[in-house]
C-alpha cells in the first residue's frame, strides 16, 4: 500500500495549510513576500459586500522604502486547505504600524480590501431604475464592477428609483436598507472568501437552510486536539471546535425600548395628508425564527407584551399612493405591507441582540462561510456533572455565521466566528442537570 502524500497528511491534519503565496505587485515589479509573511488575516463580514484583510510582513531587507509600499500596490494570496485552492487579489490601500517586532526586524501592517472597492470610490453616478429591488442591485453592480451576483433571495418590492449623483455600494446599500426579501424578512449581500461570487440571500433562506455540520467542544481536558491524521475533510480531524463564549443571550431593556418586540407604527399617506396607526408585535408581525421564544411569556408591571398596553417606540413608515402604481411599482420609500421596514428593523435588533457566541475553530473553509449555519454540541457549565448527558440544552442547536476571522500564521489556519440566533433551543428539565453548582 502506498504511504500517504506529505500534502494529503496536512490537507487532513488541523490547522495545516499549504502552497502559501504571497506577492506584492507594484506598476514596476512583482515580489514574492511569502517568507517575510508573519500573520495574514482576512474578514467576511454579513454586511460587507466584499472580503478586507491586513497582512503582516517583516521588513529586515527594507523592501517597504525599496519598492516602495506606498498603499498603491495590489497584493496577490494563494493557498490551499484541505483539497480547497483559493487565489484572490487585493487591493492595498494603507500602510500603517511599520514597527520593530521581532529583535532588530522592522515590519508593517497592509490594508486590504477588494479592487472593486477602490472602483466604488471613484465611481458616482446619476441614473433612473425601475424593476424589482434585487434586479436593479443585480443592474448597479454589473455596470459598476462588470460582475454579476448570486440573487438567492429575489426582493419583495417593485419600485422606480432615481440615484442622484451616488456611488454604487451606497446605492445598493439604501436599497437593502428600505426594502426586504419576498419572504418580508432583511436581506445582505456579502462575499465569501471561498465563494465564486457576491451572494444576494435574506435572512429567513439563510436561518431555513439544513445544515450537517456540527460543531462540538470535547470536555476532556487530556484531548489533545492536533495529534493523528485521518482522512481528508473528516470530521473528526477538520473544522474541530477549540474555544467558545457566549458574548450575549439577549440585551432586554436595547430589545424593549427599541421597540424590537412591541411598538407602533404609523402609516403616512403623503398624498391625502392623513396616517394611520398600527400596533406592531414580533410575535405576530416579525416572528422569531429560533425554536423557542424566550419572550412569549415576558411580563413587565404583570403585563404582557400582547397586552396592547406597552408603547415603548413610534415608528414612522412612508407612503405615496399615486406614486408610478399605474406602471405597477412605487417609490423606494413607499412599500406595500404598511409595517415593512417596522418588521425588517425588529429582525435586526433581534439578530444583533439577542444570542451571540464567538467560537475559535480549526480551519474548513467550505463548510464555516458567511451567511451559512452551522450546529453547536456544547458542554454545559456544571463541573460536578460527571456522568450523564453533559450537554448544554440553552446555548447547543442551530446558529448562523454572521462574521468570519481567517487567520494564517506560519503553517497554521485556524478560523475566528461570530454566530447569532435571535431565540433558543428547547431544554430539558432542569434536575436533568443535578443541582446548581457553587
């Protein structure tokens, strides 16, 4: 039988990347920089169009003041994980920290970001659109950057928009802003660094989509996590989970007095000078994608929040009637549910502050992007348990990656994210648990 490729051994190892390359590339020449590379690190962000990075480098052959590294040059990365090629070029836009950090060796931090981004800077524009929300951010793009985009999740809302003197990402970000998906919830449009294209996709497609993956902490301390090989992508040896923390499980008064679970919304009809007053409620009007509602049964002053007795905001929604509704669409302020932007504004604070987790795992760039889920097996925080199911009912169950840290550092790729739900999962009886501990 033949023995193992040195390359298949690290492609089913944690943490081990290979085939790293990095080039600096100016209008005068183009340098290979991987062995002066100290830490690279690039961003996906749910509410970022594009991939941004910082790349740290050494500098002990003045190659910053010899190119020179001005924030002019493209920055060109390729690697491989696990079977997955990815070769990108950025964008360097900034030079900064350029310090001594390891003995008598100088080194400096570059700004990436995407070339598309530096297009979006010197790209305003004026121009009329008419359409479907998700056509017209579809039209922006492609006359803007000559690329196209994934539209998972088609709008909700027809308008007629006029752009006056704008730049295209300001553009599409006014319109994801104002309108929702056709499923009434908020939609993104965001890049994976592993992806083909920038993805359009709402946030009901994103939380409704099955996930196999699961992640889950071992609570033995002797595990050692980077000893034994297996196979390619098995689960077992690829994507392990490291570290966890709860950063939030629901900011309750930012909920309330924002008006995330109960408020009013008034319609304003600008033609005959007249509104219209709506009660808004999450539960009914914007309800919660999680298993379990932690507020059905919240009570403040012994009232419940369905009481119609609450009234902590107003919100004010727009409309104009007689506004292009001949030719089928309307204004981009004017939507057709009199509560959208009221619903779409509670999914958001909801998904922003309700529960969050940070976790710090191996490197699987194809199963942890942005805007997918993933399923968390945690441990719960009872020491003494030592028998028994360990398993923490609250925090484990179904979460969807809003931020993703790529982190290479010599030969080792591991992964920070930041996952949301807006919601629990459902726990078992307490005594499942023991006692409370000290």
């Amino acid at each position: 039988m033949p023995e193992p490729s040195v390359d298949n051994l690290k492609d089913a190892s944690p943490k081990k990347i290979r085939d790293l390359k990095v080039e600096i590339i100016t209008a005068i020449a183009q340098v290979d920089v991987t062995s002066l590379v100290i830490e690279l690190s690039l961003y996906e962000d749910i509410y970022d169009p594009f991939v941004k990075g910082d790349l740290t480098i050494a500098d002990n052959s003045g190659i910053i003041s010899g190119l020179p590294v001005l924030g002019q040059e493209l920055v060109k990365i390729k690697f491989s994980r696990a079977g997955h090629e990815i070769e990108k070029t950025f964008a360097c836009t900034r030079v900064r920290g350029i310090k001594k950090v390891v003995g008598e060796t100088a080194g400096a931090v570059l700004s990436l970001t995407s070339q598309k981004h530096l297009t979006n800077a010197v790209s305003m524009f004026s121009k009329s659109y008419k359409g479907l929300s998700s056509d017209i951010i579809q039209k922006i793009h492609g006359d803007a950057f000559g690329e196209d985009i994934d539209i998972v999740s088609e709008s909700g809302s027809a308008h007629s928009i006029v752009f006056p003197y704008i730049k295209p990402y300001a553009a599409i970000s006014a319109i994801l802003r104002k309108t929702t998906a056709a499923d009434g919830t908020p939609y993104f449009l965001y890049e994976n660094l592993f992806g083909e294209k920038p993805i359009l996709k709402s946030l009901q497609a994103m939380c409704e989509e099955e996930s196999d993956t699961v992640l889950k902490k071992n609570i033995n301390s002797n595990a050692d996590t980077d000893m034994g090989f297996g196979q390619r992508d098995n689960p077992s040896t690829i994507g392990q989970l490291y570290e966890f923390e709860v950063l939030k499980n629901a900011d309750t008064l930012k909920l309330l007095s924002s008006g995330a679970l109960v408020g009013t919304t008034a319609r304003i009809n600008l033609a005959n000078n007249e509104y219209v007053e709506s009660p808004f409620l999450y539960k009914t009007d914007a309800k919660t994608m999680a298993p379990l509602d932690q507020f059905q049964e919240y009570q403040i002053d012994d009232q419940r929040l369905d009481s119609g007795l609450m009234s902590p905001s107003y919100r004010s929604e727009f409309y104009n009637p007689i506004a292009y509704e001949s030719e089928g669409v309307t204004e981009l302020n004017t939507n057709l549910d009199p509560a959208a932007r009221t619903k779409a504004a509670s999914r958001l604070n909801r998904m922003n502050n309700m529960f969050r987790l940070s976790l710090y795992t191996d490197s699987a760039p194809k199963k942890y992007m942005v805007g997918k889920c993933i399923n968390l097996d945690l441990p719960i925080n009872a020491p003494g348990v030592a028998n028994g199911d360990t398993k923490d009912e609250l925090f484990s169950g179904k979460y969807l990656i809003t931020r993703l840290r790529h982190y290479i550092k010599g030969e080792e790729y591991t992964m920070s994210i930041e996952v949301i739900r807006d919601g629990i999962s459902i726990p078992k009886n307490k005594t499942d648990v023991g006692e409370p501990g000290p």
